[in-house]
C-alpha cells in the first residue's frame, strides 16, 4: 500500500509529465530550428490589419484563464492531494453546536428522508454530539419527529427586504429572528438535498469550528460514489474534483479568501457572520448565491479556509439538466460580477475568470482559425497557452483518479475511466460553449433545480 506523500509525488510527476507531452507536442516548446522557422511570412500583410488584428486579439482570450490555471496547479502540487484518514485535534464533546441546515424545494422528499437519516447516522457514528439537523423547505416534507430533527417550512408569503428569491429566501428566512433557534457562536454546515456527509468530512468540520480562526469554510465533493446513474456527466465533473482540490484548496488554505468564488454545498459557517453578510442581496444574488455570498463576506474582511475531507454528490442524471446547471452558474456568475454591491478590487479575479468562461466560444475558435490562419507568436505565449491547455487536461485524469477507487474498480475500468474522461473533453467544451451562447441569451433569473431521484422502471 502506498503512503499519501507517495501518491502526491506520483501525481506531481505524471501532472509534469502530461504538461510536457503537451508543450512538445503542440509546439509551445520547440525542439528543432525547422519547427522554429516555419512562420517565415508577415501576417499583417498576408490577411491584413483587420483581420490579422482579430487573430491575435483572438489568441489573448486564451491568457484569460491564466490566474485559474495557476491556482489550479499550485494547489495540485503544492497540498498533499492523497491525505490519509482525517484525525480529530479535539473531542467531539468540547466541539460548539453544529447545525446540519439542508435547503431542498421539497420535490423530492422521499431523497430528503433518506439522506436525513444516512447523515444522521454518519454523524452518529463519528461520535458527533451537539448537533442538529435542520430541513429548510417550500414544501411539507413529513420528517419523523425527533429531538435532533428540524423541518422549517418556508412560507409563501415570506418576502426579504430586497426580494431574494429561491435558494437565497430560504437560507434568508432561517436568519429571521422569530426563526433562528441559534446563537451566533453556532456553527452552520449547509448542504445540498443529495449531500452525503462522510466520516472524514464530519471530522474535518470538526477540526474546523473546534480551530475557529476562520469564519467560512468548504471542501471537497466527489460525484462517483456508489451507483454511477450518468457515465458521462460524472466523467465530465472529474474535472470539477480537481478545481476543488486544486484553485478552492489553494485559495482558501493559502489566501483565506474566495479569489474566484466558491461552491454552494459544503459550506461551513460561523452564524453570526453569517448573519452580518446575510443571503438578502436581491435579485443579482438569487442565481449564484453562494458566490454572492462569498464576495460580500471578503468584502467585509472575513477569512476562509479549506475543510479537510470530502463529501459526496450526484453528477446531472442527463445532458439536459447538465447543460442548464451550467447555464445557470454562468448567468448567476455573471450577475454577480456586474453587481455594484461589490467593488471592482473584491470581483477582480471573479470577473476574469467570469469572462474567460463567457468568451470560450471565442477561445475555442483558435482551434481551427490555427489551423487554416497561422500567425507568428513569442515563444512565450505558444508555451503558456499550451500549459494551460496540458494543466486543464490532466485535471480530467486527477480528478477520476480522485473520484474513482482502483482497489473497487479494477486496472482495466479504473484505466477505461481515464480513457472515457478524456474523451469527454471534446464534447465537454461544446457543452460548455452551448451552456454560454444560451446563458448569454437567455433569462438570466431563472433558477434552473436538476433532476436528482431516479426514477424506478415500470414493469407491466
């Protein structure tokens, strides 16, 4: 069996060796003189000022997910991406209250008990104490009546002061003062409906309020555990496994603060600030709350920082719903980068990698505008566009080898997964494109809720 460190240091050396492969292979670092002096022609006077102007103009777009990719490769190499189980630095019984706070529409409530009660127990058998678990819902759920069980129906009537609506109404009517049950030295750990604590995650909560020098917190989720319902799109979100562990690990655990904006699930929280920050930002706050949420806390000074441990989701059950959820994170990204509610100097990093998102249809015309329109570029630029394609590729490979046991798959389908990852790439950025042309386009204030029950078969 292979130690942590040992597992680190073989994925920093096939994460150099893919980069490498890459550069050599797409030219950015160039081996012979013949491959150096194959752009012997002036492109100004080959296409013209015009167009030769757009070509380049083009080629910069690709620079915009620079500040990502960085963050991305430093988190990857310089954090042991392989820990071992997570070891508590303090009993359970000194640990604050814990509120578990689930926030769900209520159209899957059979989910909803069934996960109440699978988290109820991870969090009894890690020896968790103080704690409840609170379901913040539109609809009666019709939980069990228990002495650590909360259900909190939202009513329709609720308005907040600005007119937040979905998601952000209901983590709003938990803060209201007649509906609040805890104080402001609690801790709050918010999930999705289909979040799956795990033992680790549970420690690394604890590990988290029991440290208490930050307010805000998050971690890692994966997205191939038990029954796999959608290949594809659980392939597709291996590279959303390693954005977690790479650009949020690093910018929480060396800056402390959300850089580029957060996830909405695993969120951990001290409640009296987040009672200060509050989830009542309007309708430009209503998409992407968390990222909202997570502007408006660095904008007041709070500090953030990574919790160990990893908790488990479902990816989309079909394209469908995986091309409206990216959709919708555009459009609420989006709204929260234009909103005047945060200053330029907070959303500056949020806004670049924003718009090196809202600009892929353009970026991914340098594939074949290269081929047909070749332009001269610095050695430089050919090297750094080709390291941030090889780092974008590999954290496909990272993140199967994250998600995906090799002990419980097997050589052959733990190597077929990696192969099968890679080749959603392609599909993957014309998803991605399709999810920005409609973002752009489409109504920007709707709150899109994938799919996640599978439907049992019908047998006549």
């Amino acid at each position: 069996m292979l130690s942590s460190w040992t597992k680190h240091f073989l994925h920093c050396t096939l994460l150099v060796f893919v980069i490498s492969i890459f550069e050599i292979w797409s030219g950015g670092v160039k081996l012979s003189a013949d491959v150096q002096n194959t752009f012997n022609f002036n492109p100004w006077e080959r296409y013209g000022f015009i167009w030769c102007f757009m070509l380049y103009l083009l080629r910069c777009l690709t620079f915009l997910p620079l500040p990502q990719v960085l963050l991305n490769f430093g988190g990857l190499t310089l954090y042991n991406a392989f820990q071992d189980k997570v070891i508590l630095k303090g009993s359970p019984l000194l640990a604050p209250f814990i509120c578990i706070r689930i926030v769900t529409r209520g159209d899957y409530p059979q989910l909803v008990k069934a996960n109440v009660a699978r988290n109820m127990a991870r969090c009894l058998e890690t020896g968790l104490e103080n704690f409840i678990i609170e379901v913040v819902t539109d609809k009666i759920i019709g939980l069990p009546v228990h002495r650590r069980i909360r259900e909190v129906v939202v009513p329709k009537s609720y308005k907040t002061k600005t007119g937040a609506l979905f998601k952000s109404r209901a983590l709003q009517f938990c803060l209201e003062d007649n509906v609040n049950i805890l104080a402001d030295c609690d801790w709050v750990v918010h999930l999705d409906e289909e979040t799956l604590l795990t033992e680790n995650s549970i420690r690394g909560v604890l590990n988290f309020v029991l440290d208490g020098k930050h307010q805000f917190g998050q971690g890692l989720i994966t997205y191939a555990n038990e029954e796999v319902v959608n290949w594809f799109t659980t392939l597709a979100d291996s590279f959303r496994v390693a954005d977690d562990m790479g650009k949020l690990r690093i910018q929480l655990s060396m800056f402390h603060k959300p850089l580029l904006s957060w996830k909405g699930s695993y969120v951990v929280t001290q409640l009296g600030a987040e009672r200060h920050i509050s989830f009542d930002n309007g309708l430009d706050g209503s998409i992407a709350e968390d990222c909202f949420f997570a502007m408006r806390a660095a904008k007041e000074g709070y500090t953030f920082n990574f919790v160990e441990g990893e908790m488990w989701e479902k990816s989309p059950f079909s394209l469908w719903d995986f091309i409206q959820q990216r959709k919708r994170w555009l459009q609420g990204i989006l709204l929260v980068v234009h909103s005047a509610a945060i200053p330029s100097k907070t959303k500056i990093w949020l806004a670049l990698s924003c718009y090196s998102w809202v600009t892929l249809p353009l970026s991914t015309s340098n594939l074949v505008l290269a081929r047909y329109f070749p332009i001269p570029c610095p050695a430089i630029m050919d090297f750094v566009c080709a390291f941030i394609a090889g780092v974008n590729i590999y954290m496909y490979i990272f993140g199967v080898v994250k998600s995906f046991s090799l002990y419980r798959f097997g050589v052959l389908k733990f190597t077929l997964c990696i192969i099968g990852a890679l080749c959603t790439i392609p599909f993957n950025v014309i998803i991605e494109n399709v999810a920005v042309i409609w973002g752009l386009f489409g109504n920007k204030y709707k709150f899109y809720v994938v799919h996640k029950e599978i439907k049992p078969l019908v047998i006549v």
